[in-house]
C-alpha cells in the first residue's frame, strides 16, 4: 500500500521497482562465507592426484604410523618464517586452526596453563576481548565454552590500545583478546606495529592473559605488496612476556581449505603445556598429509608463489565488490566500505539501524549474506550497521550480480527509513 | 655375588647365564605399542598412491572445501554394520578415535549433556569405572581432566558385571565406564551378549552415565571364527537408556594408522550436543580422506576383505608369542596369558610381584616392553602381575627373539623370587 507521503517520492518508487525486479530474476547467490571456490582449491589439485609412493618423512619416519605429536619438521620448517614462529616452538597438526584454537581455549579451562594459578573452569569468568568487527567463529566457541565476551573498537591499525590497555590492566578476569593481525576478518585491517608493541607489552591484571594471534591470512594478500607484521611472540617475549602468546595459522585458505593443515606456535612453555594435553588426545596428526604438503608447497617461496596464483582468481572479485560499491555509493551519507589489501573479505557499513533490513531484502531476493550481527559477539552489532561481504567462493559473473543486487537492496533500505 | 643360599640351586645359575647370554646378544626389539607393521600399512598402499581426480562425493559434495560435520556418507554407510550404528547416528571425523573420545568427555566437563543435571566439571566428583587390565590411553584421558578412575576387575566375559552394577547404582558420581566390547585391550575378552545387556539395562545412580563403547578391533579377527558382540546402542535404547551409549571406532587398524578415519555413534540426542560442540571447534573433517576411504573399501564386506590380509600378516606373531610362551610355561605356577581371538594384545600375567622385575630385566637386555602398571589407572597394577605383549609392530623373526628373550627374563625373575 502506498501511503500518502510516499506519493511524493519517486526515489521510493524506483528502489521498490528495482528490487521488484531483482526478485523476479530469481536469483540463487551466496556471499555468506570466506571460502575457496573451486578454481582456487584446483591449485592444489597436486596434493590430491600426485601418488604419495614414498611415505617416509625426512627424519625416516613412517608417515603413515602413528605418532609425531608435533607434525613433520619439513612442513613446519616451511611454515616457521611464514608465521614468525621458531621451528621448535611451532606445531603442525590437523585441518583445522580453529581445532587448535578450540582445544587451546578447553585446555585451559580444563588443565592450569603455564602462569596461572587455577583452571579457568575454577575462575568465577573467564573473559575474552573480542575486537569488533572480528570472526564469528572466534567469538562462537567462546559462548559455546562459557566465556565471556567484552567488545573493543577496531581502528585501521588493529584494536583501540588505549581501551585494551585499560580493560586488561583493571580486570584479572580478562584472559584473552582474538586478534586476525593482517587482513583482518572482516574489515581487512592491518595491525600496525605499534598495536603490536602495545598487546605484546601491555600490563595485564591476569597473569594468564593470553593473545589468539590468529594470522589466517599471513600470505593473502590482494595487491603488489605483501604487507608484513610485526613479530608479537618475538616482542612479548623481549618484554618477559614469552608465554602472552598463541599463533595460529592454517593451509585452509592456501591448499585445501577441508583437508589442509593448522598450525600452533608458541613459547616453549606454552607449547609444553599444549603438548602434554594433546598427547592424552591424540596419537597425532595425519602426517601423510604434512608430507604431501611439505612437497607440493616445498618452502616458504613456494607457497608465496602459490599465493600469487590465488591472488589471480580473487582480486577481480574483490575488484567487482568495489566497483559496484563505488558507482553506487561514493556519495551516499552513512555509507562505506574497506578495501582490503588482503584476506577474505570486504566490510560494508551502512547507516545505523538498516543492516539487517538490507539483509533480510537480499535474503527475499535469493541473495545469502551473512547475518548482520554475526561480526559481533552473541550476534548484536548494536549499531546494526555491520555487513560482512565475501566475494571469493562465486564466479566472477555472480559477485558481480549479486553485489549489484545488494546495491539495489541497500539503496531501498536508506530511502524507506 | 653369590649367596650361600644360591650355591645349590642350579635353576639360578641357568637363569643367569641365560639372561647373561641374552644381554650379550645385543638386541633392541620393542614389544610395547598396538601399532601395524609396515607389511599392514602397505596394505592400504592405494589410499596413497590412486590419484583423487574426481573429489566429488556421491552427493555432490566438493570434498576439498569446508563442512560437512558429520563426515561423509557413503563412508558412514559402510561402518554403520561394522560399528552397529544406525547411519543418521553415525559420525566420521578425523584421524583419531581417541580424540573422540577425549572431547566427548571434555564436552561433558564443559557443556550440559543430555540427561545431564551440571556440567561435570561444575560436579563434585566425575569418576570412570575402568575394568583392569584396560587401555592406558583411556585412563591417562581421563587423569589429564581430572576425572577419577575406579577400578573394576575384568572376566572373560567382561567386567565384572556384579561389581560394576553395585557401584553405579550407589554413587551418581560415577558417570561412566570404559569398555573395549571386542578382543579387549590388553586380554582380548568378548563382551558376552548377557553383560552387554547387563551394562544397557542396569540402573545407575547418576541420570548422565554413559559408556564408552571402544570398539577398536570390531572386524580385527585372529580366527576363522568372525566374532560379534552385541548391539549396545540398540539394548540401551530398548530399556529407555538410548543416551547412555557412545559407541567409538576407527580404520586406524584397518587402513593407516595415523592417517585413517574415527567414527563415534549415539542417540540422536547425544549425536546433536556432540554436534553443536563440534561445530564450534571445527569447519568439519577431512572429507578427501572420508573419500579415499570409502572408495578404497568400497563396503562392509570390503573391509572383512581387507582385514583378512591383516590376519595373514599378523596371526603368525600371535602364534609365536603362544609358542613361545606355551613351550616354556605350561606347567609354570602362577603364569598364564591370554589367547586372544582378535585384536592387538596378549596380556602375560605373572607371579604377584614380579611383572615389574621382568619388565626391567627386559629393558636391559633391550627388549621394550609396556612399563608395567599401564593397563590399570595411576600406572598402578596392585599386583604387579599384569605384562601386555603386542606383536603386530616387528617382524616375526624380530617377535619370535623378543619373545624367547622375555620367557629368560620371566625364568629369571621367577628364580630370584
């Protein structure tokens, strides 16, 4: 029904007629999800079709047997210098960094990690600061596992310092911070060096606090130049803070993102301590997977150039995001968008109180983004202004299609508020 | 030195000079892990070396690419007999069915199961029924989580059935009870069909006790005969008890040992809270090696197929060990062993007392066997009396002069007494 003030606004006219067009084209697109599509993960169809013949790692091991808790020497030597981890201190295990994340997280509520005095199932909270916008996936298993989560502002840098500094250093319930260092998810930030410095020297309440440097996108970059971060073990432990710090990383988003391999470094306490649990878990990793990694990615250069063919079939989808955003939205108050230089995705911010109308307008129109809220811990971004757009899992036509109707469901939103 | 008391007893003198002998020898032969041989692991060669061009599974699934939580189904579909799980009940995971079992007890510590009143780890005491001899790694899990172990003697047929319903119906801190329903680690027991249904059916004073049902080596036969135990999940969920069970497998025994696939099995109810854990630790399993595997073993008679070229290569050691044991021990007080119709183990029970003596002169003579004490929890046999042999890992030439060794050791340890 129209109402009489709307008789006199043709710009709600054409938005209505525009996404009652984009309705009747019936459309079945996805942009929910940071994942490889199909193209990308043929790049390492090598790791699938090249016969494993010789089964024995450098050392002589057997891979196919059990054991090697920390994962094979060769697949972590090439993946030292890419996380900033030493050789020793870095494991290698199974397909999932998040596993590793999870189980870090359960290990210390379940068993007294190095520098604390109980079990964080013993602690009246647990905290986590979670920067938003973050990882939804970060902040899930927080829930899932009781602990609480504290949001901090993202800058162009990395976390608001000045608000962290005083958060951990009042509070020895505050444990932890998630942090996605480089092209982090979502808005594609890269922490600055002085972020670092601060999270790696900072004063904490708890003597247990620990930072989840979860450097998923350490080799992901979407333009010439591969942007570096600072060394947060290295600094933290410079500052006689050796054991602040968990790095994680993965293959998911290099190989396989379903069958690759994760990563855990540490300080050799820490990875003590994380040993010692994972022994009465697991006989080990799968280590014939390490190996068919080790060769088809055979060191740090390989995957580098690995990575390169990536950028190739990603960067014109990010290129399309942006382009349509640009045509649409350069002038429109309340509107913007980042451009990463790296990573899995790309942020569109739009006026306070309409990202979920825009999302359930996309959803009406076959088009799946992910939930507004979702970058946000228990899925409120109290703004309501947060999307999370991830143009790599769809051909190019289809990003281009779908962020052109997204650009047609935002467009109605601002003008029917 | 010779005592007075020695000088006439030449059984003494033999027993030395033999063990003297066997130390001159030199050797180094390992008797201590449940691992296949490489003979075993080439077995499955193809799972290694048959190219995985097509990566599509039976639905479409591209298996390269995250999700999937549940695992693959036509693998599923191939263990639901073997494991006797309905399929819809039935999940395939990674490499590893002790990490199942590891998280669906630290789950329990840390999220509300079914039936479940707290979280355990919000409960006074968890405690585990563990029958002895057991399998360390169970009991070494549950110490590293803080969950107390009762010991329940086992028979032939089983645990003890009167002692373990005596004490789960007095206590509701006890929340569970380890069981390896087929070929038992170490003493190769068959779960009679009349415990099984005693364990489904008895009550029990804590409304979230659950067993866990390892059934390691549920198609790992050592004779024509192809034993079957009975369908737990299925008793259980007849007596109004369908959450009590989770029911644990894997191909470690089958295809690679540290590259094989777990499966755990459960009510729909349990099988969703395992879910809704897992789906915050991970993105899903490895579903290429889901697809190895299902193509390689094709279905359940493929695998009875398989585990026949097992049997030829490992029921000669088993033969040796009984051998060896037989020749020089049948009229022997006080030992015995077990003649395993399946499974990984001989248990070699000795005099009161002794087990640790022949484990140490063993060691020394270069011959590794399982510290003794590992098949009860703490590392504590009360008896000293319990030596696991496991005699699938050497050769056979290397099991028979193990063996020959360790029966110098037990007459020497029996001498000395």
């Amino acid at each position: 029904m129209t109402s009489p003030a709307d008789l006199a606004r043709p710009d709600l006219d054409d938005a209505r007629q525009a996404y009652a067009d984009l309705k009747a084209a019936g459309m079945s697109l996805d942009l929910t999800r940071g994942k490889p599509s199909s193209a990308q993960l043929d790049l390492a169809a090598a790791l699938l079709t090249e016969p494993l013949t010789d089964h024995r790692a450098a050392d002589g091991t057997d891979t196919r047997n059990y054991g090697g808790l920390t994962g094979l020497k060769e697949l972590r030597e090439i993946f030292a210098p890419v996380l900033q981890v030493p050789v020793d201190q870095l494991i290698a295990f199974g397909n999932s960094s998040l596993e590793l994340m999870y189980e870090t997280v359960a290990q210390a509520l379940l068993t007294v990690m190095p520098g604390a005095a109980h079990r964080w199932a013993d602690e009246e909270r647990v905290v986590f600061l979670a920067p938003v916008p973050g990882y939804d996936r970060h902040f899930a298993l927080c829930e899932k596992l009781g602990v609480e989560l504290v949001t901090v502002p993202m800058t162009a840098d990395g976390p608001d310092m000045d608000v962290v500094e005083q958060l951990v250093a009042g509070d020895p319930a505050i444990k932890g911070i998630w942090c996605v260092p480089k092209y982090s998810n979502p808005d594609g930030a890269i922490y600055s060096d002085e972020v670092s410095r601060r999270l790696a020297t900072m004063s904490t309440a708890a003597p247990d606090f620990r930072i989840f440097w979860d450097n998923a996108y350490a080799v992901h970059h979407l333009t010439d130049t591969e942007h570096e971060i600072a060394d947060v073990l290295a600094l933290a432990t410079e500052a006689g803070h050796a054991d602040r710090v968990f790095v994680f990383g993965s293959t998911s988003k290099i190989t396989l993102a379903g069958a690759g391999v994760s990563f855990l470094g540490a300080s050799q306490a820490n990875v003590a301590w994380w040993l010692a649990v994972a022994g009465k878990r697991s006989i080990g990793p799968d280590k014939t997977n390490h190996l068919r990694h080790a060769r088809f990615l055979r060191d740090a250069d390989g995957v580098k150039a690995h990575m390169r063919k990536h950028r190739e079939i990603i960067e014109p989808k990010f290129a399309a995001v942006e382009d349509v955003l640009s045509r649409n939205f350069a002038d429109t108050p309340g509107v913007s968008w980042s451009q990463p230089r790296g990573g899995y995705f790309v942020t569109l911010t739009v006026p306070d109180g309409t990202a979920t109308e825009i999302v359930r307008l996309a959803k009406e129109a076959g088009i799946a983004l992910t939930p507004a809220g979702s970058t946000h811990p228990y899925g409120e971004d109290p703004e309501d202004r947060t999307i999370r757009l991830a143009p790599t899992f769809p051909v190019l036509d289809e990003v281009q299609r779908a962020m052109e109707g997204v650009a047609v469901c935002v467009k109605l939103a601002l003008v029917q508020r």
